[in-house]
C-alpha cells in the first residue's frame, strides 16, 4: 500500500471513532450524520 492509501484509511477509522463516540455519548444519532456529510466533501475536495 501506498502512503497515501494508509493515510486514507486511518482517516477513515479515525472519522468512524468519533462518529460513534459522538453518537453514543450525546445519543445524538439524528444529528451525528453530519459528521459523514463533512467527511464525504472532505473526500471529494481531497481526490
């Protein structure tokens, strides 16, 4: 794997980490679909 690849998937594990925590200690899982809508543009600028 590439160090780009790597980098992508740590970010990728790291946003899924704070997705759940977010949710699961606030219980805001409404809410916490934001946080995968700012993930998605973040990829989409980055390619």
């Amino acid at each position: 794997m590439d160090k780009k690849k790597i980098m992508n998937w740590i970010i990728a594990i790291i946003v899924a980490i704070v997705y759940l925590t977010v949710s699961i200690v606030f219980k805001a899982w409404a809410y916490s679909w934001i946080i995968w809508v700012v993930y998605a543009i973040y990829r989409f600028i980055v390619k």
